[in-house]
C-alpha cells in the first residue's frame, strides 16, 4: 500500500510549449514554472531554455513518439552525450524508448545506463505488466506512456489501464511516477503522480481561451465567461485596431496560466498529503 514519505514539497506538472514562449512568462510576471521539452530541440534548448530564469524545473523528453511520426531516427549515443554535457541543468530526462516494442526500449534503457546516466523508463500501454513490475524493482523513478489518444478520450479504458499499472506500483511505494500526457484532475486526484506533462496552456492559447483553476478543477474558459465575473478585461484574445496590445494580452494570457496551473499544483498535492502521500 502506499506509504507517507518525508518530503512536503509540490507534484510536478511540466508544461509543453512552443520555444518562442521562452521569456514571455518572466516579463508579464508568472512566477518561475516547470518545462518539457524534447532532444530534437537540443540547439533552440541551449540557446534559449537553458539561459531562461523563469524555468524552475526541466525536463527532457527523448523525442521518441515524434520521431516515430516523422520516420525519423534518434541517435542513442547522441541523445546520452548530450545528457552528460548538460546534465547539471536537467531536473529530469526520459530513456529513448522504441515505440510498440519494450524489448528495443529495455536495451536502449541499459545502453543510457551504461554511459553512468539515470533516466527515467517509460512503461508503454503496449507492453506486458511483468516489464512494469521489473522497472519498479529496478529504478525509483518511472513514467506511464504511449497510451493512445482515442484511449485517453475514452475515460474508462484509461482508467482501466492506470488501475491496472498502481495495482503493481504500489507494492513499491515511495517510487515516483511521471505520466506523460496524463492531466485530467480527476486522473491526478486517483493516482499518486509525482509528475506529469501538459500541453493544455498551448491549446489554450491557440483556440483564444483563458486558463482557470476554480478552486477544484482547471477549466479553459472564453473571454466572455471571465469578464462576467469583472475581472479580466485586459486578456481580451483579439485586439485587432492594435497589434501590440493584442500581444501584450497573449503574452499575460499565457502568464496567468502557469499561474493559474501553479494552483492547482498545491491543490492536487494539498489532497495527497491529507491521504498521507507527499513527494520531494
């Protein structure tokens, strides 16, 4: 079952987001977020993401699933001298898995551990529970992955899935779990996930909606339903008479949001802590 640890500090949702949004956030004043990118950004991550003060944690993503759309390669030994130059500035990186074949990503797992790193295994949707069992024993830090979108529109074939994976993680309780993908708070209040990854702030962005955290929930919300409330007049989504004011409002949109989802951070590790689960 699980176990209270002795950390009190706050889950961990990295956010996924377009590289030019890099400096957006410290100038309209959201306070310091946590980010993922992927390898196959590596030069725009050396020159703009690692010289960021407004990045407080940092996670890299081996780039495996976009390389498996695109019919491209990630070079293994490429991906872990990289790891090693930058290390010091990683919080977290994933392991290069093999898309729809776990026995490619336990060897590429072992080559990355070979070269003295620590990455975090991915545990695919695919792959039999017995490979799930054996990454528990084997690391303190996992991540769930590669469940299909049409799986995560399906609530209960997710949540299936995911009772099925903490059935077995359990027995290895304090180990921290990442899920890649996996936002939805009604999945965060079930499980306990040290970490996940969003790209929700940049649909959001796109589709001219404000994020919210409600006090229980995270809703994107159109300009109208927030200025009933008085407030927020100044993120209007279109200014057209005025280029660089409709700017400026992008930019304080996408501030309020990391804030916004800051929230809801303390929220989801608030009620963790009162069922006895806290994280580093």
């Amino acid at each position: 079952m699980y176990g209270a640890s002795e950390s009190d500090g706050f889950m961990i949702i990295y956010h996924v987001e377009p590289l030019h949004w890099v400096g957006y956030t410290e100038k309209m004043g959201a306070e310091k977020y946590d980010a993922l990118y992927s390898f196959v950004n590596k030069t725009t991550i050396e020159n703009q993401v690692f010289p960021s003060t407004n990045i407080n944690r940092l996670f890299i993503d081996s780039g495996a699933f976009s390389a498996f759309t695109r019919g491209v390669e990630i070079n293994l030994d490429e991906y872990c001298e990289w790891l090693r130059a930058h290390e010091k500035r990683i919080t977290s990186y994933a392991a290069l898995d093999v898309i729809r074949n776990w026995r490619g990503s336990r060897t590429n797992l072992d080559r990355m551990l070979s070269y003295g790193l620590n990455p975090i295994p991915v545990f695919h949707a695919q792959s039999p529970m017995e490979e799930l069992r054996r990454l528990c024993k084997e690391h303190d830090y996992i991540g769930l992955g590669g469940i299909a979108d049409d799986v995560k529109r399906r609530r209960q074939l997710l949540t299936t899935w995911l009772d099925s994976c903490f059935s077995i993680i359990r027995d290895y309780w304090p180990i921290k779990v990442h899920g890649f993908g996996i936002t939805m708070l009604s999945a965060l209040t079930r499980y306990p996930f040290y970490s996940v990854d969003s790209s929700s702030v940049t649909y959001a962005m796109k589709m001219g909606l404000i994020i919210t955290f409600t006090g229980s929930s995270i809703r994107q919300k159109t300009y109208n339903e927030i200025v009933k409330s008085g407030k927020g007049v100044d993120l209007q989504p279109h200014c057209i008479d005025n280029p660089d004011e409709e700017k400026s409002r992008y930019k304080k949109r996408i501030a309020r949001a990391y804030n916004e989802y800051r929230k809801a951070e303390k929220y989801i590790t608030d009620l963790w802590k009162l069922r006895g689960i806290s994280w580093d």
